[in-house]
C-alpha cells in the first residue's frame, strides 16, 4: 500500500478509537468532566499525564529544533524534563490535598479572593490559547502532507475530532483517550528511531545509537561526522553552542517553572483518589516521558545527517521524492539565487537557497531515511495523538475555568451542576473554535509558540502557587499584583519583538541579553518581587487561610479545603 493509504488506514483507526473511548466514558457529572471521578488508576494517569505533556512541540518540533540548533537545543531538554521533577516534588501532592478541581480555583480559595480567581482564570485562559496554537498548527501540517489537504482544512479536521471527545467525555473521556494516545505516540516514536539507529549506527537502541560510529565503515562517530557535514556547508558545529549562557539559563528556567505553572498539567493530579497516588502518578508520568525526550537527541542528529547528506550541494532536478511532497504544501522552498540548478544549503543567509520549515523534522525523518511506508503513516498517527491529547487538555482548562471558576464560583453562584455542566460544553466548544483559528494563524513554529506559553505561565501561575503553599504571610493583594505585572510584563516582551518589531528581536536588542523564549524568567522574578513586597505591607491572610496553608503539607491523605 501507498503512504497515504496506510496513513488514511491507521489515522482512521486510532481517531476510531478516540471517539469510540469517548462515548464509552463520557461524563455524566461535573466530577467526570473535571477531574474523570477522581479514581483514575495512578499508572493510568500516569500515561495521560504523560500524553497530556508530551505535546506537538514535544513530538513534531522538539527533535526539529534540535536538529537545526544543535546543543543549543537542549535547553528543551533540560527545562521540560527538570519542570516536571520541580511539579511532581513541588506542587503536585499539595495540589492534590487541596482538592479543588482548577488552578484558579487554588488561586481563589488560598488568596480569600473572587480578584484572585478572576486574574487566575484570564491568566489560564491566556496561557492555554497561547499552547494551544501550537498544538492545532501541528495538526494541520500533519494532514496536509499525509492526507493529501491544505494545513488549513487540516486544522478544521482536529478541530471536529477534538470538539467530539472533549466536549462529550469532560475530563473522564480525555484521561482514558489520552491513555491510548500515549501508547500511540510513544510506539510511533520509536520504531522509526530504532529503524534510522540500526540502519546508521547497527545500534538497536537510539539512546546508544546516538554516541555510537557510523555502520558505513568510516569509523567515524555519528556526531563527529555531523559536525563536520555543518561546517562544510558553513553551519556551526552541531556540538557547539551560540547562545549566551544567560539566554540558556533564563530559557530553561522559564520552561521548568513554566511546567510546574501550566494549568493543564496541573489538574491531571485532582483525577487519582488520594494524594499519595498523585506522588506515584507523578513517578510513572516522569518514566513514559523519559523515554521519549530521552530519544529526541538522536532523532534530531540522524535527521540532521540524513538530510544535508540527501539534498545539500545536489541538482534540484535530482531532489528526492521526500523533498518534492513538503515542497508540494509549502513547508520546503528552493530559491535559485545563482541559477545553477544546485540546491545550495548553507549557513549563509544571503547565499542560502533552502528554506526548511523545522517541524517538519520527525515527520519527514522516516521518508528522509526509507523507511517503510507503513513506518512513515505511523509517524503521522503519532504526530497527531501528541498534538490532539494536549490540545484537549487545554480546551478542559478554558471551558472549565469559565463554567466552574467565572461562573459557578464568581458570577452566578446558583448555577445548578447540570446547568454548569452545560456551561462546560458550550466553553469548550466555542475554545476549540478560537484555537483552530490560531492554529489556521500561527504565530510561529510550534516550538517556539509553547515556549512563550511557558513563559506566560511561569511569569504568571508560579510564584502565586508556590507562595500560596510554602508562605502563609503572603496576600491576596500580593498575589493579585504580582500575577498582573508579571504576565503583562511577559506578554508585552514577547509581542514587541516576536510581532511589533521582529526586525530587532536579536541578541544585540533583548534585554539583559534575554531572548522571548526566556523572558517568562524574568517576569517571574518580578512577580515574587512584588508579591513578597506587598504582601509585607498589607494586612496579614485570615486566620483560616493561615491554618490551611500549614494543612496542606502534613503528611496524611485527609483533603483540606475551605469553602
């Protein structure tokens, strides 16, 4: 069979089992479409923890930037990863013995404030349609190659699929639809890392394969050649890094604090029945991870080497078949400066000719590579397991920070549960509309548009939740202030050089040498600054706050919640 048919053939049955999930475990109770019950197994929620996380940025992009960045690219690494230890020690378990369903709702309740969860709620919104986007324009680009439609179209086909299981399953269709997007995204993963790793390096394992020698007689290792391939076209050394040492620590730190801040993960810790199973969650969560960030480097290097090996210095009339289907949907373009009919792939700008959309990397690895064609449609399947499962688990966070904390909480306190219910699934229906526009619109590779998320998250969730579970001093007034001014700041920083003038978004024009990506960093900063500061002159959290604060971490599994 063609790729398209295989593609068509296990796309097809996997959104088949999506959907046909969905119906069986669709939510009957705002308690389902929350937090699934609250009896989801901890290695289950583990695997929907994981897929939760494990986004389109983790998936399509992340081994794509890699790829093209080299070292510098393990700030993904280093900062996803090391966020998620700081959430499962950190936040987690006391999130859990808080036992409410939201972020906002924590944020509420702890600073004795409707402001609060009003702030909360904007900020999540923010934060979830920034992901979002991301994950949306990954699905389209993975229709349109494989399926044969415009990334547009693409992107509405998610949107459907989406709109089924998220709005009919809440919470409970989610968790155990992202139990078998998981075992879908982590199977297509490795079976092509382990196919490219045998047939470059003889190494069976990609982990291994990545610091193994070439199986081409050369002797020569898989990076050393790679470095050497970069710098004959007049790229940097793949194992060399550009980026300032403060622009690696500020990114990184934004995206592990923006882990621990990010709503959507966040919430996955309310589904298991008590909060010891949350810890345990959360350590079966880091392995299913593990296993796949762990693979990103070598899934990186040996597209990297098969693709400059393939196209660079070669006759665009001699191009491979690989090349001419991303070329056909615009996401590879060959401009012959020169006219000589050579596609010349080099680190020059003015003299480059390629231009390489870089999530198109993990998809394009297997064709890049061979592989068969069954391997490449299971690529596509997984692309869109990993970009569909966070995409839900956003949507979750929006419409029930709009049914439960705006209006349930805040507005219209008589709401009944069947009508907030409905609220719920009106709130994610009209979200997953909003996201496939950002996803028809995106603001950049997809990479790069979580990372702002990150950023967002971190400048503005973070310091609230970790003062509102270490600091009993700390204030509504505080707090309030101190989200605002970090998000606005964050937000502000990131639109002036990513979309106001991007003709100066340059080291020699950030501050402090602080690029977008790692700006959330910084508002972070500011936000502890003045949350801790105006927390010192104003009246001290009631004496009920006070005591629930110092509740919530005693070791014992009683839940401490006020109302």
């Amino acid at each position: 069979m063609s790729v398209q048919a295989w593609t068509f053939l296990l796309v097809g049955l996997s959104f088949a089992l999506y959907i046909g999930i969905a119906v069986w475990s669709r939510a009957r109770s705002t308690g389902d479409f929350y937090v699934a019950g609250g009896d989801v197994n901890p290695v289950m929620n583990g695997m929907a923890t994981a897929a939760d996380w494990m986004s389109a940025a983790s998936f399509i992009s992340m081994a794509g930037i890699i790829s093209f960045i080299g070292y510098d690219g393990s700030v993904y690494l280093m900062g996803w990863t090391g966020g998620y230890v700081l959430l499962a020690l950190l936040l987690a378990p006391y999130l859990r013995k808080f036992g409410k369903f939201t972020v906002p709702d924590f944020v509420g309740d702890r600073y004795y404030s409707r402001t609060a969860r009003v702030v909360a709620v904007i900020c999540a919104i923010f934060v979830s349609f920034t992901y979002v986007a991301g994950q949306m324009r990954g699905v389209g680009i993975v229709f349109s190659q494989f399926l044969g439609v415009d990334i547009d179209m693409g992107v509405v086909i998610g949107m459907v699929v989406v709109f089924i299981y998220a709005v009919l399953g809440g919470m409970k269709g989610i968790t155990y639809t992202q139990v078998a997007q998981y075992c879908v995204l982590i199977f297509a993963y490795m079976v092509p890392a382990i196919f490219i790793s045998l047939l470059m390096t003889g190494n069976i394992v990609p982990q291994l394969g990545f610091g193994s020698k070439l199986a081409d007689g050369s002797g020569e290792y898989l990076l050393h050649a790679l470095d050497n391939l970069n710098q004959q076209f007049g790229f940097a050394a793949y194992t060399d890094g550009t980026k300032s040492t403060v622009d690696v620590f500020f990114i990184t730190a934004a995206l592990m604090v923006g882990t621990a801040g990010l709503p959507h993960v966040i919430v996955r810790f309310y589904t298991v029945p008590k909060v010891s199973a949350a810890r345990v969650s959360a350590g079966y969560a880091l392995l299913f991870i593990a296993l796949l960030y762990t693979t990103a480097p070598a899934v990186a290097a040996f597209a990297r080497t098969n693709l400059l090996k393939s196209i660079a210095d070669k006759p665009y009339t001699e191009a491979p078949g690989w090349y001419k289907s991303w070329e056909d949907i615009g996401l590879i373009t060959f401009d012959d400066k020169n006219g000589d009919g050579v596609i010349n792939y080099v680190g020059n700008k003015q003299a480059n000719e390629l231009t390489i959309d870089r999530d198109i990397m993990v998809l394009a690895n297997p064709q890049i590579a061979g592989l068969p064609p069954w391997v490449i449609a299971l690529v596509a399947a997984g692309g869109l397991a990993a970009a569909l499962s966070t995409a839900a688990g956003l949507l979750l966070v929006i419409s029930t920070s709009f049914a439960h904390d705006l209006m349930k909480k805040s507005f219209r306190p008589q709401t009944t549960e069947k009508e907030e219910l409905l609220f719920a699934r009106i709130a994610a229906g009209a979200a997953v509309l909003i996201a496939g526009y950002f996803g028809i619109n995106p603001p950049d590779f997809v990479a790069a548009v979580v990372a702002f998320a990150f950023g967002l998250a971190a400048s503005s969730f973070f310091p609230a939740i970790i003062l509102g579970i270490f600091s009993k001093k700390t204030t509504r007034e505080g707090a309030v202030t101190g989200m605002i001014v970090g998000i606005a700041f964050t937000a502000s920083y990131i639109i002036y050089f990513k979309f106001i003038n991007p003709s100066m978004n340059s080291a020699d024009h950030w501050w402090f040498g602080i690029s977008p990506e790692g700006i959330g960093t910084l508002g972070m900063l500011i936000n502890f600054a003045l949350t801790i500061t105006i927390s010192k002159f104003t009246a001290e959290p009631p004496q009920d706050v006070q005591e629930l604060v110092e509740h919530i971490r005693l070791p014992g599994e009683k839940t401490a919640m006020i109302s």
